[in-house]
C-alpha cells in the first residue's frame, strides 16, 4: 500500500472532501483525486461515494479508514522511534490503568519519573477493563489477568496478585469467619467484576469455581477493599500484597484462590521510545521496592 495514497484518502474523510483536504495537506484536488483513484484501483472495489455535499464512505472505505488510521499511527510513531534513538527520555507517555490500582502507586510513580525523567509528561487514564479499552493513541496499558490486548502489543509480567477473600478483624470478630463457601451465603460479599468472567463466581484453589451471590460488584478493586476495610463484609478481589495488604485477614484461604498476572503492555511500534522504556523501567523499579517493604 502506498503510504502517499493512504494520507491522500484519510485526508479526504476527515474533512469531508476533496476540497477542504485540498487546502488542509496544500495539495491540489486532481492530486488527491489521483491519489485516491489509483488506492480504489489497488483495493479492486469503491471506497468513496462523491456527491455534491462531499463524500461519503462505503463498506471497504469504512474499513481502510478505521484500519488506516492505526497504521498512519503507527509509521508516525516509527518514524519518532528513529528520531528518537539515543535521546534522553522527553515527551507525552499516555497510560491506561485499571480501576481501583492502589492510590499510593501513583504518587510514588510520579516522585521516580520526576527525579529521574524530568522532561516526561504522563496521562493517566483508568478504565474497568484496560485490555479491551480504546486504546489508539495509549502508549502503554497496565492491566490484570491473562487476556492480553489485541494487537502489535509488547506484553510484560510486573508480578502475580492473587484473588481471594480478605475480611477485616474487626468483621470477622462481629460475625464470625465463615467455614465453608455454602456459609458464604450469610456474609456481606463485595465482589470484584472480573473482565473475563460475566457472573459473580468464586475461583477455587482446586480448580473451576462456584457461584456466589455479592451485596455489591464493582470493577474498582481499592473501593472493594476500603468497604472491607470499614467492617462491612467480605471482600473478593485482586490482592498484590503491597503496602496496603496490612489489617486484612484471608478468609476459606484454602478453598478460594486464583493467581492472576498483572501486566504492563507497550504499543509495538512505540515499544522502543527512550520516553517509553523509560516509564517501564520506573514501574519495575517500583513494583521491585514496594515487593521489598522499601516503598
């Protein structure tokens, strides 16, 4: 595919036609018209319907202009990557995170890049699912479980949490620790909305799992255990034992249990930006300290 072609016909659908993109690229009609006849010609079908009022995309066109977007994405971004190479890390790093990561990472992640990549700026965005977010202009997604995102994605383990019950002292003194999942039934559940499951289920050690019936679900895991914190109930959820591990009590630890990789994926392309590897290398330094106590 000719990348002129593709600018030539991505200009014209933003705008809406060939004369706004005309003046937008400061090209001419014909060569845009040129352009974009001889990248119909390649895909063999029409991608525009010309009217007086401009254009309008068919089927194929709908396609190359949602796929073509990424890829101009992408050669822009390769073409920095170039630029790039053995500069000191500058510039925009967009992160998606999940709901819910623990409130005291991000402070501790903005100190380290601030001492040690001070020209990099952060986005941080969150979403209950980052690996199925919108993720066009995201440089890097942070996520938890095994189902990675689609695409050309870098994908790296930063540790293993485990989803189990955790109950206060302070509850389970009030009500008693259950002894079985059926006793379950008689305790407040606050229960994590996990992205590859549809219904509220507890995972088992052995393997499978059984259905349970929560008070509330929530994919943000620090709200799920700030009401554990508070004595309401008993929390199932994502569990890195971290700094904020301290005052909970496992419960049924040998009946309910599964381990789930947490996961810092970077876009391929941007993959090697000095900005990018930079901020990969802060989360493992931190997420090696906070494992050591040293946070």
């Amino acid at each position: 595919m000719d990348l002129e072609e593709l600018r030539a016909f991505l200009a014209v659908v933003e705008r809406g036609s060939f004369l706004a993109a005309a003046v937008q690229t400061h090209s001419s009609r014909a060569t845009l018209r040129r352009r974009v006849d001889a990248l119909e010609a390649r895909a063999g079908r029409p991608l525009l319907e010309r009217n007086p009022q401009g254009v309008t995309l068919t089927a194929a066109g709908q396609l190359l202009a949602e796929q073509g977007r990424l890829i101009m994405q992408d050669v822009d971004a390769l073409v920095d990557a170039l630029r790039d190479v053995s500069r000191a890390p500058a510039g925009r790093v967009t992160i998606m995170l999940p709901v819910g990561m623990p409130p005291q990472l991000t402070p501790q992640l903005v100190r380290l890049l601030r001492s040690q990549c001070p020209d990099v700026q952060i986005d941080l965005r969150a979403h209950a699912d980052p690996a199925s977010a919108a993720l066009d202009d995201v440089d890097l997604v942070i996520y938890v479980g095994e189902r990675d995102p689609p695409g050309p994605w870098v994908c790296h383990e930063l540790l293993v949490a485990r989803e189990r019950l955790l109950a206060s002292p302070e509850y389970l003194a009030a009500r008693g620790a259950p002894r079985s999942l059926e006793q379950l039934a008689e305790h407040e559940l606050f229960v994590w909305r996990a992205p590859d499951r549809d219904a509220p289920v507890a995972p088992l050690r052995a393997g499978g799992s059984v259905p349970i019936t929560p008070t509330l679900v929530s994919p943000d895991i620090f709200q799920l255990r700030e009401l554990a914190r508070a004595g309401l109930g008993i929390t199932l959820a994502p569990d890195a034992e971290l700094d904020d591990s301290e005052g909970f009590i496992p419960v049924l630890p040998e009946l309910v249990e599964r381990a789930l990789p947490v996961r810092v994926a970077v876009r391929g392309v941007v993959a090697e930006l000095s900005k990018n590897r930079a901020v990969l290398a802060r989360f493992r330094e931190l997420v090696d300290a906070l494992d050591r106590g040293d946070g």
